[in-house]
C-alpha cells in the first residue's frame, strides 16, 4: 500500500473530516472524493496529500480495528 502524494489545499468533494475524538489541532484529517480517500494533517492544510483507493483505505481501517497498528504496552 504506496499512496499517491498530491498538492496541498485543495478541498476534495466531500469537504475534510477528522475524528470525533480529536481533541486539538494535531488531528489527521480524511476526505472522500470520488474512488479515493485523501489523508492530510490538520496542522498544515496545505502540504501534500496522501492520496489512497478505497480498496486500500478499507484494508487500514479493518486493521486499525483488529489492532494491528495497537503499540505495545
């Protein structure tokens, strides 16, 4: 899973989203436009995007929730 790095500030379709337990501005932020999934980091909105097909973005998020990416304790 290698993503396509795009240019910064331009806001993709479906407007940015960022999680609900973001508690300050060091969040990363998603958007979906069309069949991609664009990632960036809400500290600086315009540097590059990293641009993921939605095949790949659903095969991270089913790893994120069988703890795959958990660190140790």
């Amino acid at each position: 899973m290698f993503p396509t790095i795009v240019p910064g500030s331009d806001t993709p379709d479906g407007g940015w989203r960022r999680s609900t337990f973001c508690g300050g501005s060091g969040c990363v932020e998603i958007a979906f436009d069309g069949d991609t999934v664009a990632v960036r980091d809400s500290k600086r909105p315009d540097s590059p995007v990293l641009a993921y097909d939605r095949a790949e973005w659903h095969s991270f998020v089913l790893g994120v929730k069988a703890g795959q990416f958990d660190v140790p304790q």
